[in-house]
C-alpha cells in the first residue's frame, strides 16, 4: 500500500507541475513527450486523474 500511495503521490506532482508549465509557458510536456501516441498521452492523463482521486480519498486531515 505504500507503494501506491508513493507512486500515486508522484503522478498528481507531476501532474501539477504539468498544469503550471501548461499555464505558465504555454508547454505541455506529457503532449510534447506522448503526442505522438494518443492512447498513451490519454492514459497518462487518466492515471493522474486517478490518482488525484486517490490521493485525496486517503489523505489523513
């Protein structure tokens, strides 16, 4: 569990930074890197979501 608790932490940072990047400069580096590939560049963006989600259902107020 600990395992995906880190590995879930690590997408919605990247995920974050992502946005703010996207926001900032206009830049989206998971297109950049997965545009190519749509159904990954999708999945990559369904795994952050899904994340976020977890992270938020587990966090400890």
């Amino acid at each position: 569990m600990k395992a995906l608790s880190t590995v879930a932490f690590a997408l919605v940072v990247v995920g974050a930074l992502n946005w703010g990047l996207v926001a900032l400069l206009n830049l989206n580096l998971v297109t950049l890197l997965l545009g190519s590939w749509p159904t990954l560049e999708k999945t990559a963006y369904i795994l952050v979501g899904a994340s976020a989600v977890y992270v938020g259902a587990t966090h400890k107020w």
